[in-house]
C-alpha cells in the first residue's frame, strides 16, 4: 500500500459503507473482458453511491416517491 494513502477500513468507516469486498468482486467480475480501470472504478463508485443512498434513507433523509418526481420534472424542463 502507498505509505500516503489511508487505510480503506478506515475510508469504509469514514462513510458508514457496507459493500463487502465479495461484492465489489462479484461487479468487477460481471464486467467484460476488455473493461478498463476506469471501468472498474465505475462500478465500485456506483456501488458506494447505491450504499450511500441507502444508508441515508434508513437515516430518515430520504424523499418521498411523489417529490422526487416532482423534483425530476423540474430538472427534466
């Protein structure tokens, strides 16, 4: 590991996140032969940022459906 990086325990922890290193495996599996770095990194972003979500919702922060597609609709104009 670079001696300037943190340790990833402590970035998982940092963030409350629950993705299991099976997990992130299994995705990096599921990509196609010829997928890049970059293309991994995707998918574990995607991942955290479904954990995240997630997380914020058994927080209480979530939205109701209804707002969000209020919300969308506004974006979409």
């Amino acid at each position: 590991m670079l001696d300037w990086a943190p340790e990833p325990s402590t970035l998982i922890a940092e963030v409350g996140l629950k993705i299991t290193k099976d997990e992130i495996l299994e995705a990096i599996r599921c990509l196609p032969d010829d997928a890049t770095l970059d293309d991994a990194l995707d998918v574990i972003f995607l991942l955290r940022s479904i954990e995240r979500g997630r997380a914020q919702i058994e927080a209480g922060q979530g939205i109701p459906h209804d707002e969000a597609r209020r919300r969308m609709a506004q974006w979409l104009r």
